[in-house]
C-alpha cells in the first residue's frame, strides 16, 4: 500500500510499504478516505522531534472500516469511522478516569503515556496518510459516524484532532458564556479553540496571529482578529476591558512560536497569554511543548532544546492564574462534537482550504509548513479524489 513517509527534515515522500493488517483481535482495519497534515506533523517534518526516519504520519483520520478482528463486537465491515489521534486501551488507570490521552497500555515506554499514529514518543504506530491503518482496540477508539458520513468527511475528519482539540483548550480554559476569551494562534487549532468558544456563547472572542489569511477565517467565525504585525495582543485586550483583560485565553501555537520576523521564542505566546488574562484567569495550553527539542539550540538556545523554557511564572503566580496543558483527550468531546456536526449546529470543515490525493503529499507538506497565503488546512484523500 501507499503511504506519506518521513525521510528527514523537510523530505516526504508517498511510496509503497507494507500493508497495515490486523494483528490483534481487538484490531480493525480502516481503508482511509480523508486524512488530514497537521500543525503537529510539521513540528516532525521540520526535524524538531526524535521522529524516525522510515516511519508515516497521518494521525487525523476517517475511513471505511474493510475488516475486523475476531473479538471485535460493535463495530462492523462497511463502517465509516473516525478514529482520535490518541490510540487508547479502554481499561488502564488512565482510560479508567477518561484520561485517554494518556494511555498506559499502548505506550510500550514504561516511562511515557499516551499513544497516537505516526507520531513522536507515542508509541510505535504507523500513520494514516495512507490506503489502510491498523486500528488498535476498534471497538473502543472507532467513533462511528452516520448515513452523512461521506458526503461530510471534511466536517467529521476534524473529530479525529483539531475540534476536540480547540475544545479541550477552552474546557481548560474555563471558557462560559459572555466570556472575554484570547486565542494565540489562526492555525487549524487556533481557529477550533475560538469556534468552540463561540459555540459555547462566550461574548468576546480575539484570535491573534500574523498570517492574514487565517485571521480572515477567525473573523468569518465572529471572532476578532489581532495582527501581531502591527498589534500588541495583550494591549488590544487590555484596552478592550477597562484594562483587567479577557476572562481566559487558549495557547494554540506551541514551541516554535515566533515573531512576524520568523525569530522564534518558545516563551512568547505564554508570555502574551499571561499578560492578556485577567488577575485568576486560566489559560488552557494545547500548542505542543516538548523535552527535547533537536533543532531548538539552533533556534533558540541550549535551554530550550531541553524544553527548559524560561516563562514569566513569577507573573502568572501573581495573578492567581491556572494553567491546563498536554494533548487533548479527544474521546471526551469526539462523539457531543459529532452530534453538533449532525444536527448542523456545528461545520469545523470551515478550516479547509485544500482537498488533495495522497500523491500530493510532498508538496502539500511544503505549502502548509511555509503556511503560504491560503494554506490553511489541508486534507488528502489517499482514494484519489480531490
Ligand atoms: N494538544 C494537542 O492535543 C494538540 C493537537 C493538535 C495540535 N496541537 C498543536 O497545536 C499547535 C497548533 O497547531 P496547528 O495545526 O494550528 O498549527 P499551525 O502551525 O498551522 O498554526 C500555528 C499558528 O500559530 C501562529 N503563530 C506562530 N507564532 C505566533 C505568535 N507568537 N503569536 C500568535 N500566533 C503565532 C502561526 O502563524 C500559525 O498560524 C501545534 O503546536 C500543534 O502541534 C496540539
Ligand atoms: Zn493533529
Ligand atoms: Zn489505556
């Protein structure tokens, strides 16, 4: 079969390997029809991770279900699924408290948690962006979508990551309606955590970024767009509430955060969410964050490679302000998030700006990392279709 494989930094290719099968009994085979690049696959194309060379990405997922293994019992051949990023066992301590994203069973490292698809440190999995993917534990990581199912996979492929993503965010975040709420960030996630905000009624939503494009989509949504370029975030804010600042604010860049110049300080959206939210606000911390950091002494310093970021903490103390932080765990939020899909209340496929073929993967990847005027969330169907 045919899948996006990472062969260094900057390099993917589309190429043949072996073909996913079951091998489990509690497995499910899914032949992918939509899966999506993320943000998180570039912090990997761009060699700022330990991800292995040889190995596929994909981890946003939606496909046709084409066969079962003999202890799967609810979920049946001809099922259109999606699956969370986060590969999950249903019956560790973890999974037990609902914290699926933090796996004890699927992450072979006794000293890590949590498991996910053709991603870094989280186990030894193969990616979606490819025919087939091997679906660990079907009946437990499948959400079954309905009769729509094909005709709105650019909607309900977002359930695999960036809508509960950007909703954990504002769940972290505390974000109620009437809220004044900041995001850092127009990225696919960025604009999932102002939607949810908006679809949780708050009053008052800022989206900031320096990406034109993607801020015109957050104000396609009713949110406010920030032009870093020109703007101070936490001034804007500030300014806007007799100086307390937003109630909340969700982190959806991570640690290659940089100014419009491209100088990157993995403490500057922190530092700005700190500033922007009022005195006991919290701030609900999705961008990813990492221990190590191959190219961060490079880009930044020697600290920082070691994910040792110096943050304005002594500010945040001061204030009273809680922090959430770590990968969503998408199976909280997937199957309400569907329902909002389904009944037409929700269509996150409003990030969608590209609809290709697996084949295009290469340059795909290329246009997205570059985040190119208009390449705001790309989706590759790996059956061909456009
Ligand atoms: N926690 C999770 O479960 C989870 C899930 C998915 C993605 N993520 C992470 O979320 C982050 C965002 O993902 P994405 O797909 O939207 O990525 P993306 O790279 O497409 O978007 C990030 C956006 O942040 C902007 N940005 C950079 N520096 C900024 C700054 N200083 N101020 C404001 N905006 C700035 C960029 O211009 C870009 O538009 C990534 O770190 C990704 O790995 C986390
Ligand atoms: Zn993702
Ligand atoms: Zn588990």
């Amino acid at each position: 079969m045919k899948a996006a494989v990472y062969e260094g930094p900057r390099t993917v290719t589309v190429k043949d390997v072996p073909d996913a099968k079951i091998e489990h009994p509690c497995d499910i085979l899914v032949k992918i029809t939509t899966t999506n690049i993320c943000g998180s696959d570039l912090h990997m194309y761009e060699g700022r991770t330990s991800f292995e060379t040889g190995r596929s990405l994909g981890h946003e997922n939606l496909g046709e279900v084409v066969e079962v293994g003999s202890a799967v019992s609810k979920v049946k051949v001809g099922d259109y699924v999606v699956l969370p990023f986060n590969i999950a066992c249903g019956f560790c301590k973890q999974c037990e408290k609902g914290l699926t994203n933090y796996c004890l069973t699927m992450q072979p490292e006794p000293a890590l948690a949590g498991a996910a698809y053709g991603f870094a440190e989280m186990g030894p999995y193969q990616g979606g962006q490819a025919e087939y993917l091997r679906v660990p534990y079907g009946d437990f990581n499948a959400l079954r979508l309905g009769e729509d199912a094909v005709e709105r996979q650019k909607d309900y492929v977002m359930l695999a990551d960036i809508f509960p993503t950007g909703y954990h965010a504002t769940e972290m975040a505390g974000v109620g309606p009437g809220d004044q709420t900041i995001v850092y960030g127009a990225g696919p996630v960025g604009l999932m955590a102002a939607y949810s905000a908006i679809l949780k009624g708050a009053g008052r939503v800022w989206v900031a970024d320096h990406h034109q494009d993607r801020l015109r989509k957050a104000e396609e949504i009713g949110a406010i767009a920030i032009d870093t370029t020109s703007e101070d975030p936490a001034e804007v804010v500030k300014e806007a509430t007799l100086g307390l600042g937003a109630d909340n604010g969700c982190e959806c860049v991570g640690y290659q955060a940089h100014d419009s110049g491209g100088h990157e300080d993995a403490a500057l959206t922190l530092n700005g969410l700190i500033d922007s939210v009022r005195f006991t606000g919290s701030l609900g911390v999705v961008g990813v964050f990492l221990p190590k950091d191959p190219g961060g002494a490079k880009a930044q310093g020697k600290l920082e490679a070691e994910g040792k970021i110096p943050f304005d903490y002594g500010l945040m103390w001061f204030k009273g302000q809680h922090m959430g932080t770590g990968q969503a765990p998408v199976k909280r939020y997937n199957r309400a998030l569907r329902d909002l899909i389904a009944g037409g209340r929700a269509e996150p496929g409003f990030v969608v700006s590209h609809e290709l073929p697996l084949d295009e993967a290469a340059s795909a990847y290329e246009h997205f990392d570059n985040r190119d005027e208009g390449w705001t969330k790309v989706i590759l169907h790996p059956d061909g279709r456009r």
